[in-house]
C-alpha cells in the first residue's frame, strides 16, 4: 500500500523547537487504531533534498475530547519544509488507515522582531526611540 504521508511548507526558513502532535483521536480510535505508531520525520530546505531526522513512537489517544497530544523535539532543525511519514499504525485489526488531528510547530526567534515603531507608521516626532525584540541569533 502507498505510504501515508503529510508535508508542511512555511512561508522561509525556521529553526524548529519541536512540534506538538494529536494522534488520529475520533471516539473509535481504541478500536480501529489509525493513529499513527511509528512516524518518519524529514526535513528540507528546498522540498527537494531531503534530510532524515529521525523516527519516533506516538502514543495512541485516548479518544477524549481532553487528548492533549505529545511533543516531539526537533533539536532546532533549520527547514523550510517538514514531512512526517506513517510508518505503522496502532490497529490490531490490520487496517492500514493513518491520520493526524493536528500538528503545531514552534519556533525559536532567531531574527529581530516586534519593531516599534510598528512599520510603516508615519506622522512620527524626528526624534523617537526605535526599539524591538532581538532574535537569538540576530547581529
């Protein structure tokens, strides 16, 4: 059978803290188990070259709406893209259906952020203080 697969494309580079995923999560998960088991992380710059981060275990969920997912370090991976790969799933049934409810990835600021003045504003005293966040890796 086809590989079940979902790719992420972001808008330019991020360096990734970690991701939190939720498991396939409908009230028949126990039973039929398309929650993904095991899942292949890759990583890309240019959604062409790819670069294996590793495979990891999700747990089943439970099923409940309180499902709280699980996070999966990302070791500050530098990527433009993400796939996660469903290797197997939980079904002891045999099924081969996997699924996700969803996927958050968070981000480690690494550029100069929030300026104030907000940009573009105008009508401005010649003499403002400029300020902004700095990243952790802005010069």
């Amino acid at each position: 059978e086809p590989e079940a697969w979902i790719q992420y494309a972001f808008d330019k580079t991020y360096k990734f803290d970690r991701m939190r995923l939720w498991n396939h999560n409908s009230q028949s998960e126990q039973t039929l188990g398309y929650g993904i088991r095991q899942a292949v992380i890759a990583y890309s710059l240019d959604g062409q070259t790819w670069t294996q981060f590793g495979a990891v275990e999700l747990a089943q969920a439970s099923g409940r709406t309180d499902y709280t997912g699980v996070d999966v370090p990302l070791g500050e991976i530098v990527a433009r893209y993400v796939k996660i790969t469903a290797a197997s799933n939980w079904s002891t049934l045999g099924l081969h259906n996997a699924g996700l409810s969803e996927v958050r990835f968070y981000t480690l600021p690494t550029a100069a952020r929030e300026p104030g003045p907000a940009d573009d504003t105008q009508g401005l005293d010649p003499v403002v203080s400029l300020r902004w966040r700095a990243g952790r890796e802005a010069a």
